[in-house]
C-alpha cells in the first residue's frame, strides 16, 4: 500500500492510537496501521478507526477522570 502523501511503500506495523480528548487522553496500544517508513503519515483500516471509536467511548464512561491540576502541581 502507498501513502497517500509522498507514494511512498507503507509497512504493515502496530501503533499507539492516541485521543486527545477535551478532558481526557486516552491511549490504545498494538493498533493495526500502516505507516509510510518516509513521512510518517499513518493509516488504519476502516474496521480498525470503528473499533478505535468504540475503544475511545468505551473509556470515557468506564474510566473516572481525575481532573485535578492543582492538586498534583
Ligand atoms: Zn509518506
């Protein structure tokens, strides 16, 4: 598969998916993506953003967030 950005070859290899929510970061390791060994540029199969999703929703309801800056500075 060629990145969409340089045409580069893409290598089949495992990320760290990471959400950069509003009050909290949630963090998926061993995602499934491709990634173009020139740019970087990252891809993940439809299946596997949808899955990604349902992981990032999953965590905000089952995980309490600590919200507290203050307290740890
Ligand atoms: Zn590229």
């Amino acid at each position: 598969m060629k990145c969409a950005l340089c045409s580069h070859e893409r290598m089949e290899k495992q990320t760290n998916y990471i959400a950069d929510l509003e009050t909290c970061i949630v963090i998926v390791r061993g995602v499934p993506s491709f990634v173009c060994e020139k740019c970087q540029e990252t891809y993940c199969a439809t299946s596997v953003a949808k899955r990604l999703e349902e992981i990032v929703e999953a965590a905000m309801t089952e995980i309490a967030v600590v919200h507290d800056t203050e307290r740890i500075a």
